[in-house]
C-alpha cells in the first residue's frame, strides 16, 4: 500500500510538471512547426512528447510566452493562426529562412512585448496596423526584403524602446508619429530608400543612444533640435545628401562614441557641406 501510494504520488508530481497548454495554443505552434518545415529543424519538435519538452518555448501558467527558435532552420512562411497565442510576450525567429509577407493575425498578439524577426527573407510591407502591438519594447526587422513605407501607427508604440528597421526596402519618409515613441533608445533605418528631411521633432527622443539614418536619400539641413539629444552615443548620417555644421552639432554631444559622415565630409575636423563646397 505504501509503494502504490508513492507511485501515485510521483504520477501526480509527473502529471503537473508536464501540464498542457490549451488546446488553441498547441494548434497554432504545430501550425507553425507544418508551415516552417519543422521535420529539418537544427532542433526539431516531437509532436508525440507534452508540449513543454519542445525546444525553445518558455511556459508559465500552462501558457506559451516566449519562442526562441533563432538560427533553428525555419523555412517557409509564418501561418495566420499564430495569433492565438495570445500570451506570447517574446517572438524570436531571427537568423533563419522565413519568407513571404507577415500574417495579417500578427497585430492581434497584443501581450508581444518583443518581435525580432530579422535576418529572413520576410517581404511585403510592414502590417499598417503594427501600432496595434501596443505593449511592444522592441520591433526588429531588419536584414529582410520588406517593402512600402513606414507605417504611421508605429507612433502608438509609446512603450517602443528598440525600432530597427535597417536593410530592408522601405521608401518614403521618417513618419512624423515618430516623435511620440519618448521612450526610444535605439531607431535604425540605414540601408533603405528612405528620403525627406529629418523633422525636428525628433529632438524631442531625449532617450536616444543611437541614430542610425546611413545609406538613404535624405537631405537639407540636419534640425538644430538633434543637439537635444544629450543621450546619444551612436550618429551615422553617412551617404545621405545632408548639409549642416557637424563639426558644431559633434561639439553639443557629449556623449557621441560613433560619428560617421560622408567620406567628402572627412577633410579637415568633420568640416561643414557648405565649406567643402566653397572649396571646389
């Protein structure tokens, strides 16, 4: 009688520490293990074992809420019913081969406090309605094919601390919404086609570390305002068609541990456009 009482309580014990997850929940990630090619893995699933044995998913409550599958060898596209896992804090799938355009559901995972989906091949534009994720501290999407402009909602992640969207294919301009993000300490977008002024508003991103605005079409006068950015530690303007004292602007940032310009802008001490200008 004592053993069967000691088997059942290890059963008990064995029971609860592999508690499934809602049935909604177990769908949406054999969905994506179908839909990501799932059998070539570097580490794959065994659908047959309780779902807190897969690899890189972290559970509380009997509720998924982080996948890490970076450089895990996905393949294929992200399906639509990723959205019912509605707990999901942190979607990491960086560093493999996904491709074709973000499921639509997407915006409806409101808990994502972290998307970081680059190094892919992701394409099409950004959902429109991305500022939906309202929770979000961190949207990386760089290193992907992704098209069309930066959507203006991305001013309603007023959480945002991490925006980066370099090498991509984006056009357009910075969208003004920008400055709502005060909590921003990162915003990348080199490598794109992105043109226009930079809006003095964005003066107003006192909590930015780094400004990263390289390889783009943007031009005129840098704003004044960017010396309001006492924080930064990383300015990279470089192959854009900027004018501006740099020189001056270097001086009122303390801080600055990076500063790329222009090779035509290296003569001298980060000379001004106009002054090489008037050396030609």
């Amino acid at each position: 009688m004592k053993t069967l009482k000691i088997t059942l309580v290890f059963c008990l014990i064995s029971l609860l520490s592999f508690a499934e997850v809602s049935k909604d929940q177990k769908t949406a990630l054999v969905d994506l293990y179908n839909a990501t090619n799932g059998d070539s893995w570097s580490q794959s699933w065994d659908l047959e074992e309780p779902v807190s044995t897969w690899h890189g998913l972290t559970i509380e409550d009997d509720n998924i809420v982080a996948i890490n599958l970076s450089f895990n060898g996905l393949k294929g596209s992200l399906p639509e019913s990723i959205s019912k896992l509605k707990h999901l804090k942190v979607l990491n799938l960086s560093f493999n081969k996904l491709s074709g355009e973000l499921p639509s559901s997407l915006v409806r995972m409101i808990n994502l406090e972290e998307l970081k989906l680059f190094s892919n091949i992701f394409s099409g534009k950004i959902p429109s309605d991305i500022g939906n994720l309202s929770n979000l501290k961190s949207l990386e999407l760089f290193n992907n094919d992704f098209s069309g402009e930066i959507p203006a909602s991305i001013g309603s992640l007023t959480n945002l601390e991490n925006l980066i969207l370099s090498s991509n294919q984006l056009m357009g301009t910075l969208p003004s919404s920008l400055s709502s993000l005060k909590s921003l300490k990162v915003l990348s977008v080199f490598d794109n086609q992105l043109l226009g002024k930079i809006p003095s508003s964005i003066g107003g991103l006192v909590e930015l570390e780094e400004l990263v605005l390289s390889n783009n079409a943007f031009y005129g006068d840098l704003p004044n305002e960017l010396a309001q950015l006492t924080n930064l530690r990383t300015l990279l303007l470089g192959d854009n068609q900027f004018k501006g004292n740099f020189a001056a602007l270097k001086d009122k940032l303390p801080n600055i541990v990076d500063f790329d310009l222009d090779e035509v802008n290296r003569k001298g001490a980060l000379a001004t456009l106009d002054t090489e200008d008037d050396d030609d």
